[in-house]
C-alpha cells in the first residue's frame, strides 16, 4: 500500500484545528484595523500606508483583494490564515523530511497542528500566518537551491524571501540564519552547513553563495523602501511598546506558543532535537535564535519587541522537536503530541472566546453595537470616548451595526484623513447642537460614562444631556443620553 505524502496528515490536522471555532472570537482591535484597511480602494489604501501601517500595506492589498471576492464576514477575514497555516504545516512536514527523515517532517508537523499558537494567529486577520507559512517555505527553497543548485530554484527562494518582506518585514530577520548556512556551505562544503548533497566541486560551491547575494538583491530593491518609510512612522505605530528587557526573553516561547506550559515543553524537546542532530541542526537552530537575538538587540534600543512578530520562529523549533521525536518509538512520540495537545487544551478554549490580551479582559463590540441597534431611532448620533484609541470603538460598532447612527462629532473620516482614525469637531458644542438623542460607547466599565469622557466633549455632553439608561458590556459601556429639557 501507498504511503501518504509526508505533508498531508500535519496539513489536515492543521485545517481541522483552525477550522474549529473560527468564527467564535469576535474580531478583536488589530483585525478592526485590517478590516477598515481592506475594504478601501487601493488608492485609499496607498494614502493609508503614507500616514501609518506602511509595514503592513502589502497585506491590506491582499486583504483587498481578498475581501472583494469573499466579503468581509469574520470567517472570510480569516481564512487567508487559515490556509496559510495549514500550507505551512505541510511545509514543514516536507522541510523536515529533507534536513531529518520523513518521521522527524512529519512530528515536527504535527506538533505545529496542535500548538496553541498555530490556532490563535490561524485564526486572526493579520499578516503572521502568512509570514509563518512564506518563512517555512523560503527556507525549504533555500535547501533545495543549495543541494541542487540552478538558477530557477533560486528565482523562486528569491520570490518567496521577496513576498516574506513585503509581508512582515521583521521575519527578514530569517536572512541571517539562511546567510549564515550558505556562508557555511560556501567555505566547509554542504554537509558541514547541514544541507548534504552528492555534488561538491569548488566551483559549484563559490556559485552557491554568489547566487544566493544575487536572490536577495531584489529583496532590497523591493522591502527596503517599505522598511524606509516604516521608520519614519515608528512613532506613532509602536507608540505602545516597551524596550526590550532581558526577562521578555524568559516570557517568548509562551508568548509564540500561546501556552507558557506548552512553550516551555516545546523548548526542551526542541534541545534535545539539536543535540540529536549535531551538524544538521545548523539552519532550524539559527532560524530559531539569530531572529530572536536580533529584534531583541533592537529592542533594547528602539520599542519593537512583541512577541507575535516572532511568530515565523515556530515551525523550526518544530522541526527540532520533531527531530527528538524521530529517535523514539512512534506510539512514545504520538503519546508526546498528544500531550502537548492536551496541556494546550484551557488556551485553546480561551483564544476562541476572545484574542484580546490579557484574556480576562475581552471587549464585546458586537454586544455594544447590539444595545445600540435594538434601541436606535431615526435622528439618533453616537459619540465615542476615547476616539484616538487602539481600541477602535468607533470601527467596533460600525463593523457589527451595519447603519450605525450618525457619528456627530466626526469632521473628516479615517478614509479620507488617510488614517485609521477620524478627526473630531473641535468645538463639540456646536456640534451637538440639536441633537436630541446620542449613544455614548465608552471605553472600560463606568457606573456614570458622562464622567468618564474627558475635555471639551466631555463638558459638552454633560451641559446638553442627561444619562438615561446605561448597558455595561465587557471591555465597554453604552449609555444613552438624552437633551436636557432645560435645552
């Protein structure tokens, strides 16, 4: 009998899992954000990456397109994902088999099906699956181009490498590792960089590494103005983050792994991969680390460490892990992935409740905009506090409430400010003025949401109107006001 391609058992469990409450969480602020940017035209979403999110344009063109052909359901949003995983879960399988064995590829796969990780960004309408599935690829061109080089295998790592920038910029970072074993290959010959082939002449060694600069040239033609202008709008982009402190590196692997229990599990089957390997386990030991040790010097410097960016790591500490796997008896190694499924268990039932982080604090949009839409009259306005806020309340009710009421304040809109967030009356007295109704969403829960809006709107609405009634949701309240009647 026939045996199944190495790649389709970890592809199918992958589909499976991600598959399986996909629509459970509802989107959370980062794919609010997606969802505004991919429902423009590519002119407003050129204006868009000239303002904020340059890094991730080349993704919302995508999504773009994407949401054009599928609509803009939840479910349709994240599917990009889903696919992506699950292609980079069969890539995977394949990679291992090359650098392993076919048993190493396929538990190396299969471990990335179940981790908790693989699920949470599976699920989510952002760039980092894509980026996972376009690092595991990259590579295993890479490995291909290096044992049996011609110039169409490199055209096609170059391709990859090409869209993994343009994708997520940070994953180049996987160049260092790739450098790091062609410069091995080029000086020691192929089997000391791990990538053993039959071929050795010097002068198809000294071909290697110069078509290797060659592949990555187009990388800089292309990635290297995105990565210039990404710069410029740092400040505003990662205005939330932190510099990097030696303990963040303890928190990674349960920050990318979703569990600390299942990461910290992940990493000490990953060692005894390596020591198992010896020499093969240059390129997954260096794609692991140098990106790791890379963004974390930099963030030591400027705000860029978050864990998600790292995402594209996983796979190859899979790949280690598979490795350890292999010497085993394969039910000892089955019962392993199960275990590791089982111990992901509690954050796999939580990341489908919500991807907000921490998950003890969800925001619920869609329970917001269902106050407002079963209590909503014609004439009615809504105001929202805080307007410039990571949070996108205003994007959260408008992606839930399809005619949400009139946004009062609002002067120019985020699409035409180029923007992810609108501009808001400067005099909101004036602004307000004859309106009779107004539902207030508001950040946080408040017992009096009138106090809780700061400023000039905040003065405004407490001069013109009076709570009626209030809806506590998590994460947010409603209230709706109600002129004065001394108005």
């Amino acid at each position: 009998m026939r045996r199944l391609p190495v790649w389709l058992p970890p592809a199918l469990l992958t589909l499976a899992v991600t598959l399986t409450g996909l629509g459970s969480a509802q989107l959370w602020r980062d794919e609010l954000a997606t969802w505004s940017a991919a429902t423009r035209s590519p002119g407003d979403l050129a204006r868009l990456a000239g303002t904020i999110d340059a890094a991730t344009g080349p993704y919302y063109l995508l999504m773009h397109g994407w949401t054009t052909v599928f609509g803009d359901s939840t479910i349709a949003l994240r599917a990009p994902a889903v696919l992506a995983m699950t292609v980079a879960a069969g890539l995977l399988a394949v990679l291992g088999a090359r650098l392993v064995d076919r048993r190493g590829g396929l538990f190396a796969g299969l471990l990335f099906a179940v981790l908790p990780g693989t699920s949470r960004y599976g699920q989510e309408a952002r760039p980092y699956a894509l980026a996972t599935m376009l690092a595991v690829l990259a590579t295993l061109l890479l490995v291909t181009a290096l044992r049996r080089p011609s110039w169409a295998r490199w055209a096609g790592y170059a391709a990859a490498v090409v869209a993994l920038g343009l994708i997520h910029l940070i994953a180049l970072t996987l160049l260092a590792a790739h450098a790091l074993v062609v410069l091995l290959a080029w000086w020691r010959g192929p089997a000391e960089a791990g990538v053993a082939t039959r071929e050795h002449p010097s002068a198809e060694r000294d071909r290697r590494v110069w078509r290797w600069v060659v592949a990555v040239v187009p990388v800089a033609l292309l990635a290297g103005p995105l990565l210039l202008k990404a710069r410029t709008q740092q400040s505003r982009q990662l205005n939330w983050v932190n510099l990097a402190r030696l303990d963040d590196l303890t928190a990674l692997p349960g920050g990318v792994a979703q569990s600390s229990v299942v990461g910290g599990l992940l990493v000490g089957v990953a060692a005894l991969g390596a020591a198992r390997l010896g020499r093969r386990a240059l390129l997954p030991v260096s794609a692991v680390l140098l990106p790791v040790l890379l963004l974390f010097a930099a963030g030591t410097v400027v705000p860029l460490w978050v864990p998600r960016y790292l995402v594209f790591v996983a796979p190859f500490a899979c790949l280690l892990a598979g490795a350890a796997l292999a010497a085993v008896a394969a039910p000892a190694a089955l019962v392993v992935v199960v275990l590791v499924g089982l111990l992901g268990l509690p954050d796999q039932a939580a990341l489908r409740r919500t991807h907000e982080w921490p998950r003890s604090a969800p925001v619920d949009y869609a329970g917001a905009a269902r106050v407002i839409g079963d209590g909503q009259r014609p004439g009615d306005a809504v105001v929202y506090s805080p307007r410039h806020s990571w949070l996108f309340l205003d994007l959260g009710i408008e992606y839930h409430l399809g005619d949400p009421p009139r946004d009062v304040l609002v002067t120019e809109d985020e699409v035409r400010r180029g923007d992810l967030w609108a501009a808001e009356c400067p005099r909101p007295a004036q602004c307000l003025a004859g309106t009779s109704r107004v539902w207030l969403v508001v950040a946080g829960r408040h017992a009096e949401p009138l106090a809780a809006v700061p400023g000039a709107k905040g003065d405004a609405l407490r001069a013109q109107f009076t709570v009626t009634q209030v809806w506590p949701r998590p994460g947010l309240t409603v209230a709706l006001l109600t002129s004065r009647p001394d108005r």
